[in-house]
C-alpha cells in the first residue's frame, strides 16, 4: 500500500520534539512523583488520548450536532457519559468541558448571574482559584465571600461558612480544595445551603478517585452540581466532568456548550470514557484505599522524622507539611527535592505568613506513587529520602551539592525501578 503523506512516526518526522518526550517519559520514570494533582494514566487511555478521534469536530451533544460524521462519536460519548452516571452513582453527566477550571466556570454560567454572591473556600487556606479567588474571572465577575479554616486545628470552620452564607446569601456556595488533607462533610454542606436557599456545588478535582473508590464519602447525594477533572486521583486524561441533578442537566449543556466552549475534544472524551472503565472494576477500589493508606503511612514517617503536618496528618491522598521549623520554604524544598528526582509543590499553609510564590509548605499527593504499586512499607524509605534532601538543603541555604543530589537521584532510580511506571516505554 502506498504511504499515506504526513504519516511518518514522530521520532522520523519531528526528532526534537520526539527527543523531548521521551526525556519526560524517562524523568516520569526515574522520579518519586509527589504533585498531588498528577498521576499516571493508563497505557489504555494513552492511546486512546492519541487517536484519531482528535481530527473530528463535533459541537452539540450526542443525536444534536452541528457537524455530520458522527456515527462513532455520539455512541463514544454517550458511552462516557452512561459510564460517569453509574460511577458516581449521578442523574446527569457533562463530558465535554475541557478541565476543572472551564468546569466550574461553566457551573457558575449555568446557575448564578454575573455579580450574583458566591461563597467558596480561600486559596490560602487550601481551596480553588476558580472558588472565587480575586484574580479568578469567579472572582472578578461574580461577588465572592471566602470562608477558611480555624485558626487552631486547620480544619474548615462549619460555623463560619455557617455565619457567611446567613450574612451574604450566596446564589452558590462551593465545597471542595487542591491542598486540603481532610475529609469534607458534604452533609453538613448541604444543610448551610438549604437553610439560605443556596446551590450547592461541590469541586472534587483532587478526591475523584476517592470518592469513585468508595473511600472519600459521596457529594452527589447532597448537591446540585459536582464537578471534577479527571486525571488527578480519578486517573484519566487530562479534562474536566460535570456530574448534576436531573433539573439542571440543561442549563448545565448550555452553559458547558455553546455557553464557554466549542467542540469537545473527542480524543479526551474516549480516554475519560476508558478511565471511568477503569474506576468502575473492582480493582480500583483497592487502588483508593492504597492512595488513603500510603498518605497516612507517609505522613507518619515524616511525623517521626520531626516534620509538621497542617492538621496533623491526613484522611485523603495529601500531605500539607508545614516547614516553618526547617527554616527553609516549601518553594526552596520543593527545588532541592526536584533537583533530587523527588518531585513536589510548594503550597501555602493557613495563615502563611511567607508569599504564596514562596510559601512555607509543601505539598505531598500519594497517587501516582500508587499507581505504580508502592505500598506502606515503602513509605519509610519515601520519608527518608525526603528528609535527607531537606536537612542537607536547609544546612545549605538552599542549596544542593552535586555529589549529593546524584547519590540520592541514583538512589531514586535504584528504589522506583521494581515498580514499573504504568503506560511509559521501559
Ligand atoms: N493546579 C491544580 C493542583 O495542582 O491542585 C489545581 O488546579
């Protein structure tokens, strides 16, 4: 057969480009992954990722579309969606939005009017840009109030969202985080919404695969509207999901398309259709319960090696380590330690008293580590490692030897390679 044009592999066609990917596919490998909102999915939705199905167009919704050809497309995200609904157990799913953020953005479209009062979790206290944060377009075009945490526990102050939603009457409060480390009383939630005739939207980005994996309780029975994105601990592609009630199904459509985008990327909605698969087995039940069972492990180890951690430890996949006492940053540690191939953020604690560019936390997430099999046991040697880094940058002013880190990355790479890196080349 004659070859197509345009149909030579990568590393033929674009040798720079090939060259870089497959840096980033050995550094995933040789890396103690840490960022909380990452993972590692699946070789399946990989591949499906990268289809064929990115050459199509599809604006509308499956059986309405503005474009012709859709004889794969409208069974594929249909069978998203059936796939979302029975994993969150959810009256009405939303596929398309691209990721998190045009996911609650399209949830404040569909429910509130520009200007209308929300009420949402800070930033500094472990909650969303897109909750209402100032520079967020939900915080310039709508009337945010922000509630946080108490001053003494870290914990979210029920009585405080309590006492904001009575004053404000928000149109919507939102309940979810990306750098919150306990478990969120939906319930409680809802009840503050009810008795102020509020929305009641909750973010689950971080906690998906959590509450998918029955390990996380569940805010689909308590709210209006849920959003997620799908490829932290949910493990799919990178993309966004609006999981609603029945009575919202289409103001959400509208708003999700034609209100905020146009077509969806088909490629990403066959992949999420692949990791909601996935989700839905029984095995990733066991993955959940790992995630919860290496942060608690991890967040011993480094209780023992003389760390803080905000809240004093954790009931999801993250770990906010409070490094005030080391005397460096969280963005200082966060450089040694990526210098060492043991990859992290720097995250704000509550009440920081350092810049959010440069913050006294560290935030530590558990799944991808997961998704390559590390369990508890390994969890020490993860603390070790992590401490040496620090107590050798904190003796240093941040910095780090060449001799040291290459020991330790020789270690790392030493230490990961019995736990293959799921869907990247060996
Ligand atoms: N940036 C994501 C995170 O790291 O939590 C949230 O948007």
């Amino acid at each position: 057969m004659p070859q197509a044009p345009n149909d030579l592999p990568l590393a033929d066609k674009d040798p720079e480009v090939a060259r870089l990917v497959r840096a980033e596919d050995v550094r995933q490998r040789d890396t103690i992954r840490l960022i909380a909102s990452e993972n590692y999915a699946s070789r399946a939705v990989l591949e499906a990722t990268g289809s064929s199905l990115t050459n199509k167009y599809a604006e509308g919704y499956p059986r309405k579309r503005y474009y012709e050809g859709m004889e794969v497309i409208d069974p594929l995200e249909e069978l998203a969606i059936e796939r979302a609904k029975r994993l969150f157990g959810a009256e009405h799913a939303n596929v398309q939005p691209y990721s998190g953020s045009p996911a609650n953005l399209a949830t404040l479209l569909a429910l509130c009017d520009p200007g209308d009062t929300i009420l949402g979790l800070s930033l500094p206290a472990g909650g969303h840009l897109t909750h209402g944060w100032k520079v967020s377009a939900t915080g310039i075009y709508y009337n945010a109030v922000q509630y946080g945490v108490r001053k003494d526990d870290h914990r979210i102050d029920m009585d405080q969202v309590r006492d904001l939603a009575r004053t404000h009457r928000p149109k919507l409060i939102w309940c979810g985080h990306s750098a919150y480390p306990r478990i969120l009383d939906f319930a409680a939630f809802a009840e503050i919404a009810q008795e102020v005739g509020a929305y009641l939207a909750a973010d689950i980005a971080h906690i998906a695969g959590l509450v998918a994996g029955g390990v996380h309780p569940d805010p689909v029975p308590h709210c209006d509207v849920v959003t997620s994105t799908t490829h932290k601990t949910l493990r799919g592609p990178r993309g966004g999901l609006i999981l609603c009630r029945a009575e919202h199904a289409r103001a959400i459509d509208r708003a999700v398309f034609p209100g905020l985008q146009g077509g969806p990327h088909n490629h990403v909605t066959a992949a999420k259709a692949v990791a909601f698969g996935e989700a839905l087995a029984p095995a990733f039940r066991d993955y959940a319960r790992n995630v919860v069972a290496n942060a608690r492990a991890l967040g011993e180890a480094l209780v023992e090696r003389g760390y803080d951690l905000v809240t004093g430890g954790t009931d999801n996949h993250l770990l906010l380590v409070d490094l005030t006492k080391t005397g460096i940053s969280g963005r200082t540690a966060a450089k040694a330690l990526d210098a060492c191939a043991i990859e992290a953020n720097g995250n704000a604690i509550p009440f920081d008293p350092r810049k959010p560019f440069d913050p006294s936390g560290l935030r530590v997430g558990l799944a991808a580590l997961t998704s390559r099999g590390l369990a508890t046991e390994h969890m020490t040697e993860v603390a070790n490692l992590m401490d040496e880094v620090i107590r050798h940058a904190a003796a240093r002013e941040g910095g780090v030897e060449d001799d040291f880190r290459d020991r330790i990355r020789g270690r790392v790479r030493e230490f990961l390679s019995p736990f293959p890196a799921p869907g990247l080349p060996g």
